[in-house]
C-alpha cells in the first residue's frame, strides 16, 4: 500500500476530523508567525536548559543533576510549549515531560528495562507520542507514548526489518505515516520507510540509490530531507515527493565537505524558510555548530557553536538569558 492512499471514513466522523484538523491548522500557522528555533540543551554535568539559539535567552528545568539525554530523542509539543526526551538517571530510561517557558517541574514516565526509543515524533492531532521501540531481538516495535497509557506497542516487526538510522524520523499525524530511514536484511542500500503507527505495520519502502538521508522533516504534507551526495561530497537540504513516482529532489547544491549532522537535530525554520540542523564537520571533531539550509535556494548559513541535544521551532518567550559561551562546546 502507498502512503498516497487512504480510507474512506463516514461522513459525521469526517466532519468532525475536519474541524479538529481545521483548529490544529490556525493554531500551528499562529506558532509559526513569531516562531524561534529552539534547543534543549546541557551545561556542565548537572544543568539541562531549553535555549534561544539565536539569542541564547533560556530556560532551567527544573530536575536536580538531570539527566544524560539521549541523542535522536527529543521531540516538542510546541502548541502547549512542551518538550519530551529519554534520558537515562541512575542506569534506567524514561520519558521526561517538560513545559517551558513559564515556570514549571519536570514530569517522567519510566520505560521497561527492554525498551529502548530510538525515534520519537510529537502526534499533535492525537496528543501523543509515535515512537519505534528497538526490541531485544534485533527488531523493532511501533509504538505510541503518553502520559495516561505509558508505552502502547501497536505492531512488532522482526530482525528481517530493519535496520534504522537513530534519530532520522517524521510523522504525518493526518495520514498516519511514521517515516524512518534503514534497511531490510534484503536491501543492499538505504530505503525511506513508511510505517502506518496505528495499524503497526510497514506500509512501503522507498530506494534511496546513491543518497544518504541525515534527517527528515515534515511541514504540512510536505517531507524534506537532508541529504549526503558521494559524488559531490555534499550535504543538501532536499524534497522528498510520492507521485507521479518517488523522488528525492536536491534543492541547490549545498555545503561541500559537509557534515556530520546530530541524530535527530533538526526544525523547521519558518522564519528564514530553512532547515534547521546541528552539524560539524566530518572529518574533525569539531564542535557541533547550527547551519541552516535554505529551502528556497539551498544556501547554506552557518551559526555558532552549540552544544544541545535537539531542535524544534516554537513562539514561546524564554525568560531567562545566558551568555552563548556557556552553550558552546561539549
């Protein structure tokens, strides 16, 4: 089955889908009118803050000695100014819950000792988490997040498949396409996935040929990619489309000799229309440094040093401000 198609719903349900999908429309063009991209970022060995990355205004949360968080983990509710991660505290995983921007504690779901989330997008339409669990046995498992349900495992899908990229994730709420980027035990290059969360099943696999996706993104029904091209040794920002056929289509020609990009480090920046990523270069270690590529022309910015664990774009004004050198740098 294509992620282009889709089921028939019955007309009083379809109505109210469409006011709910109406609702969450104006509210998402509202957030990005004024909208900032924003970290979540560690300072020293016991503070994590959520920081401005452009004016490096931030906030504290609230958890003493909190928390080695994983990369490719973080993902924002940006419409009620939340932000989820997985961390690790005294050898266990859980779930971290935290509203920012105005004062507030750190809430956490703790996670089985067998369940390790590797890839987690925010579900604004159903208010959850969609997440791919890696299993024990070298498979992976589809799965949703919440607060009142913990962890609800939706479909298991064995060793056979797949092997993913950690942190390279975008969910289509509307359509219930969870995408990832991987490989079966048959392919012999990178595929893009299409998971139906719901339904816990692999909906369609997408050749990837000669590219290597670094990070998806998704903007309305829109996906975007960074993507690596061996032949020119350039990382571009790109559109990745379904019909007539598939395509991942290079918007510019990118930054040459780049990059390593941080699993999971990317947002969409409406206000300069660009994708947003923490990268460094790949052959130092270097400090990771926010570049922004331009999804008009495909020019590439580079900001400051940054030493974070995520992005994701909200309006939230953050109160507090701290100097850019103590966010530089691990």
């Amino acid at each position: 089955m294509s992620p282009d198609q889709r089921g028939r719903t019955a007309p009083a349900a379809l109505g109210s889908r469409i006011a709910a999908l109406a609702l969450f429309a104006l509210a998402a063009a509202t957030n990005h009118a004024l909208a900032s991209v924003l970290a979540l970022s560690p300072v020293g060995t016991d503070n994590t803050y959520v920081v401005n990355v452009d004016t490096h205004d931030a906030v504290l949360l609230q958890i003493p000695h909190c928390c080695a968080v994983q990369s490719g983990s973080v993902a924002a509710d940006t419409l009620n100014h939340r932000v989820f991660f997985i961390a690790n505290d005294g050898g266990f995983a859980a779930l971290y819950i935290y509203t920012y921007g105005v004062p507030s504690s750190v809430d956490s779901i703790g996670l089985g000792s067998g369940q390790r989330v590797s890839h987690m997008v925010y579900d604004p339409l159903h208010q959850r988490l969609a997440a791919i669990i890696a299993d024990d046995s070298g498979g992976i498992e589809l799965a949703t997040l919440a607060r009142a349900s913990g962890v609800v495992v939706t479909g298991v899908l064995g060793p056979d498949c797949c092997q993913l990229r950690a942190g390279v994730a975008a969910y289509d709420a509307v359509a219930d396409i969870f995408y990832a980027v991987g490989r079966r035990s048959t392919d012999s290059a990178d595929q893009l996935f299409a998971f139906s969360i719901a339904n816990g099943t692999l909906l369609a696999a997408y050749p990837l040929g000669s590219e290597s996706v670094s990070a998806l993104a998704l903007d309305g029904g829109l996906l975007y990619a960074l993507s690596y091209d061996a032949a020119t040794d350039a990382l571009r920002a790109a559109t990745i489309t379904f019909t007539p056929g598939f395509a991942l289509t290079p918007i510019g020609s990118g930054a040459a000799g780049c990059c390593f990009v941080l699993a999971g480090s990317i947002a969409l920046d409406h206000t300069r229309n660009a994708l947003v990523a923490l990268t460094r270069a790949s052959t130092s270690a270097e400090a990771f440094a926010i570049r922004a590529f331009s999804l008009t022309d495909g020019t590439v910015m580079q900001g400051n040093a940054l030493n974070a664990n995520g992005l994701f774009e909200d309006s939230v004004t953050l109160s507090d401000r701290i100097f850019a050198d103590d966010f530089e740098g691990p």
